[in-house]
C-alpha cells in the first residue's frame, strides 16, 4: 500500500467520483489511481487490482487539493494520454473492409457532441473518424465519458490538413460526400457505392470552402420544421444510418 502526503503539481487528465472511476477502470484508460486514506469501497479496491493498479492513498485534504475541491467521494485517477491512428494505417485498414466508410468532422468543437458522435461510429461500424489538429476538440476526458466506451473501439485520426487527407483518400478510392446546407442532393436519394468518406462540419460554421471544393458531392438533410438545422451529432447519426442501410 502506498501513501503520498502531498502532490507537488497539479495532476493532468484527472478524473474523481467512484461511477467515472468505474467506468474508466473498464475501459483500461487509467495510469494512476489516488484514494482516500481508510476508503473502503470493495468493488472499486477490487477492479483496482484487477487492472494491476497500485493506488495511491492521501489524506482527504490533499485529495480535495488535486481534484480543486471537487466531489471525489474518496477517488480519483489520472487517465492515459489517447492514442491516435496514423492516416496510412487507415487506409490500409480500410481496403480489408466490405463496404469502407470513413468519418471526417471539420471543426467539431463541443466534446459531448464529439462523444455522441463516436458512439454512432461504432454503431454503424465506421473505420475511422479524422480531425483536424487545431479548431477541433481532441479526444479528452469528456469525449471519452459521453462515447460510453466506443472510443475503443473506433480508430481516430489527427491530421494538420482536412484537404490533403481528403486528397489522400481519394487516391486510395474514396468517394467524399460533404453534408451542407448548401447541397441539393437529398442525401436519403443518394446511392453511396463504394469505398465512402463522409464530411461533417461544426454547427457555427459548417464545412470549410476548401473542404467543400475538394469533396466529390455536396448533400443535404431536407427539413421541414421551424428550426432549420440539426445538431451535428444527430445529422451524423442519420447520415450513417442512411450510408449502411
């Protein structure tokens, strides 16, 4: 058992609370766990060792101290860094699929739509999502949260440039549908063939110009309501849902 009095710095990736920590014990994300001197929950203790952790036990202060006084219920942990896919291994990954289907979200800056995102990824069984490496929330504490464990299981690519990897994928045989307002092709009329690489952009700014030149098609989401337009989380669920039906 180990005991640390106090901290020096200031944690990064933390997450507190026994039901975050559960679920990150789950998904094996955890690098370091930090506990409440005499805390006694058996299930926690015990799926701490099961994930081979040796948690590290403060007085309640210090504990308060790193999680800013924040209600930790006696826990905290400290989550790995997220690993990014490489483009190329993507792409190599993708020729083995049946029907290849890429996701690509172009400034994407609100994690929980981002989390909402992924778990409909994993839904309709997409290869890959690709962001941008700047104006784009990355895969964080809260991106992983709202995915409830789909971020496992789909691979995520960061990239300096949307258009060069949209150029990219069209060299391997990607087809690129951008999804805009400005489409008139009715995306529920479309027939989407082949190897599919599907553009979202954020809700105040939609797709980039240069995105929207370098995609092969532009479509759109008829509505018919008062509000004319969808949160990117929904609009993306519905895409995909069309794509592999």
């Amino acid at each position: 058992m180990k005991y640390e009095t106090k901290i020096k710095k200031d944690v990064a990736n933390l997450i507190y609370g026994r039901n975050p920590l559960l679920s990150f014990l789950n998904s094996k994300h955890i690098a370091k766990v930090y506990l409440q001197k005499g805390f006694s929950d058996k299930n926690i203790i015990s799926k701490i060792e099961e994930c081979g952790l040796n948690p590290i036990y403060m007085d309640i202060k210090e504990l308060d101290r790193i999680c800013e006084n924040g209600n930790h219920q006696g826990c905290a942990a400290e989550v790995k860094p997220f690993e990014y896919s490489s483009l190329k291994e993507v792409i190599k990954y993708s020729k083995n699929q049946e029907k290849p289907l890429i996701l690509i979200l172009d400034e994407v800056n609100d994690p929980h739509n981002f989390g909402a995102i992924i778990r409909s990824a994993d839904a309709f069984h997409v290869d890959a999502i690709i962001i941008k490496n700047r104006n784009q929330v990355p895969v964080n504490m809260t991106v992983t949260k709202v995915s409830t464990g789909a971020v496992d299981y789909v691979k995520i690519v960061m990239v300096n440039n949307l258009v060069n990897a949209i150029n990219e994928l069209k060299e391997n045989g990607f087809w690129v549908y951008a999804a805009d307002g400005s489409g008139k092709d009715d995306y529920s009329k479309v027939k989407f063939d082949g190897p599919v690489a599907l553009v979202m952009g954020s809700e105040g700014f939609g797709i980039a110009r240069l995105v929207l030149e370098n995609s092969d098609f532009i479509i759109k989401i008829p509505m018919s309501g008062h509000v004319n337009s969808l949160n990117v989380s929904v609009a993306t669920g519905i895409i995909l849902s069309r794509i592999r039906n």
